[in-house]
C-alpha cells in the first residue's frame, strides 16, 4: 500500500470515529440538562442509532456495493449527515429531535461499514495492515471526548455542532479517496443480506448459547452508553456540590475507557493462547457485573477508586466479549459463510440487541427518578444491567462448550 493512500484511509479513519465520539456518549447528558427530555425519550434517541444499524446493511447490499463506487457514497452520506445535524442543532423539542436523529442515524450507520470497505479493498494484506488504519478510529474517539471534556460542552448543543463539521470534512475528503468501486454484482435477496446461510450455526448449540448471549449482553452495553456521562455527573455534584460540574471533565475520565480498549485489544491474543474463547468471554461478563456494581456503589469522594475501575473496565468488557465473539463467529463459520456470519451478529447486537436495550435503559432511569428537581437512584439502575449481566453469565457457564485446541491453534 502506498503511503499517500495510507494517511488517506488513516484519517478517514480518524474522521469517521471523530463525527461518532462527538456525541454518542455526551447525548443523553445534552438531552436532559438542555431539552428536559425524560429517560424515556433518551432512550428512544440511542433507539434510533439501532433501527438504523438494522436498515445499514439492507442499504449497503442493494445500494452501495452494487451500483456506486464506495467513496463518493461515503462523501453523499457525510455531506447528508452535516446537513441534517444543522437542523438537530437547531432542535429544541425532545420528541422532533428523535425523528432527526434517526433520519441522521440512516445516513451514519452505513458509513461505518463503508469505510471499513474501503480501506479493506485498497489493502494488499488487509489481516496485517487493517488494525493500523484502524486504530486511528480509537484514537479519534479519545480526542474528541477530551476536546468536548475540555471544553466543557459534554452537555451543550456543541457536541452535534463538533460532529457537523467533521462529517462535512469527510464529506469533502472521501471525493479524494482512492477509487473504490463496486464490489458486487447481480442481485443480492433477503435472505442473504440477513445472513441466511449463517443460519446452519445455530445447529451448535454453543453457538445459539453465544448468538442469545450477545443480544443480552447489549441490553447492559446500552446502559452504559446512555448513562455512564449522567451517572458519573451527578457522582461528582453530589460529593463537590459547591462546585461547577463543568469543572469535573467527566468526558475526560471516560477517555480512559477508550485507552484501556487499546491496552486490551493488543493482549487478546496473549488471552487467547493462555485461556481459550469459553473463559475470556467468561472474563468479560465478570468484568460487566463488577464495572455496574462499581458505578451504582462507587462515589467521588470515599471511593472514587470504584468509579476509575468501571471505567477503565471498558476494554475488558468490550474486546473480550465482543471482540473474542467476533474471533469466535470467525472460527466457528469458514470461509464460506465468513462474512454472512459477522454481519448476522453484527444485526442482532448492534442492532436488536442494542435497540431493546436502549428502550430499557430509559424506562429504568425514568423508574428510578423522582422529586423536583428530579434526583436518579444511580445504584438501583446500575443493578439492573448488573442483574442481566449475571444471567447471560450463568446461562453461558452452563451451557457454553468451548474447543479450546481449534481456537488457540487458529489465533
């Protein structure tokens, strides 16, 4: 691969993850402190990212991969998505806002998967040379969640506005990409878009354990993302109550999150040889219940070492659940069935699995909340996607059945 297209993918990369970090996990924080909206239409807003991650490879299998080339989709989409976030930041109505969301929503998800193949067709190794493209995308996040943390805008209109023009600067860039055309041809069903031929998996009985498990396990992962910025605030505001919550850099603090996915990611492999799937993906679940007892009991004065640790809990629970399950899916489908297999799980995680968890995640928070001004029981919420947690992990214990010799030979 030649180095000028290196630093082109690199920081389409960058900038892909840079429009996403910006407000994902600051949106909750904008949509109570601002818009007064109730946990139930929080939860309706990180809804509609999911019933868009469910239409993405719907738009990506008819559309995108048969008729135009990848990269001037990509500029179409984030030019679109700049657009349609000028009119969310001018928004002032929690329930107009959904429906712009989601209308943005559609324009988003596919690029994350556009990207990804665009950069894979333009390498010559994609195994060897996708994670150092890829890498940029984590450390956009980081950069981002500390410029909104250091800006103090975690709960301003500032976040949607950040992400405007960085989706307008990947709008313009992905014209200049390398050429990327269609990848497919003839016509594509249904049933192979919603992986049909992965269905001959869920003849293995540990497989069908992992494919439930992980739609589960979304349902606490939504949790976090919606209410991790709001939880940790209000943490700090009840110990430092004289103090300006702008000054606790909550964004900052979760960075740390993003930095331990790093430090995980590289030893996974290590993981790997020493424990076999069935206990990382063990490990990971254990790291889901401890991190959500952590954040409903932990505080910012007298145990603020609980609150750290949830954080940085990050990087286990997501590489190794979510990325060992991307490695297991792998191992378990072939080459024949590869791609239908990671897109199926992809549609139930990110997007059935993540959906009702959104849903969820806003009616407990609304359960929880009472008084004027409203004031949450944080603890009996974080028990909740604690409690779920601890049910995939009996369920995956009892039935799970892990070839240990296959996975560590194959890693």
């Amino acid at each position: 691969m030649k180095p000028i297209v290196r630093i082109q993918l690199s920081l389409m990369m960058f900038l892909q993850f840079f429009v996403w970090g910006a407000w994902y996990g600051q949106m909750s924080k904008y949509l109570t402190n601002q818009l007064h909206a109730t946990g139930d239409q929080v939860g309706n807003a990180y809804a509609a990212f999911s019933i868009a991650m469910i239409a993405a490879p719907f738009f990506i299998g008819l559309l995108a991969d048969r008729y135009f080339a990848a990269q001037k989709v990509l500029g179409i989409l984030n030019l679109l998505g700049a657009a349609l976030l000028f009119i969310l930041v001018n928004t002032n109505n929690p329930d107009s806002f959904f429906w712009i969301m989601l209308l943005y929503c559609f324009t988003f998800t596919p690029t994350i998967a556009l990207t990804t193949s665009i950069a894979m067709q333009q390498m010559t190794n994609p195994e060897k040379q996708f994670p150092a493209i890829r890498v940029f995308g984590t450390l956009a996040w980081i950069v981002v969640v500390n410029i909104v943390g250091f800006m103090a805008v975690g709960d301003q209109v500032a976040i949607f506005q950040i992400s405007m023009i960085a989706a307008a600067l990947l709008g313009v860039l992905a014209f200049f990409l390398p050429h990327t055309p269609p990848s497919a041809t003839g016509t594509v069903s249904f049933a192979q878009i919603i992986g049909k031929d992965a269905f001959v998996l869920f003849k293995d009985r540990s497989f069908t354990i992992f494919f439930i498990s992980s739609i589960l396990i979304c349902i606490p992962l939504s949790f976090y993302y919606a209410w991790a910025n709001p939880s940790l605030t209000d943490a700090y505001a009840t110990a430092f109550p004289s103090m300006d919550y702008k000054t606790f850099k909550i964004e900052n603090k979760m960075s740390l999150g993003q930095a331990s996915e790093v430090i995980f990611m590289l030893l996974l492999p290590f993981a790997f040889q020493k424990f076999g799937v069935k206990k990382i993906l063990i490990i990971g679940l254990i790291a889901w219940i401890t991190r959500f007892v952590f954040f409903g009991y932990g505080t910012a004065d007298t145990s603020v070492w609980m609150l750290y640790t949830a954080i940085l809990l990050h990087g286990v629970c997501y590489d190794f659940f979510f990325v060992t399950g991307q490695i297991y899916t792998d191992l378990k489908a072939g080459d024949k069935i590869k791609s239908q297999a990671q897109g199926l799980i992809s549609l139930a995680t990110y997007g059935v699995g993540m959906f009702i968890g959104s849903i969820i995640a806003g009616k407990v928070k609304d359960i929880y909340s009472s008084g004027d001004p409203l004031v949450t029981n944080w603890t009996n919420v974080w028990l909740v996607p604690a409690g779920i947690a601890a049910v995939v992990l009996v369920l995956f214990i009892l039935f799970f059945r892990d070839n240990k010799t296959q996975a560590t030979k194959s890693i």
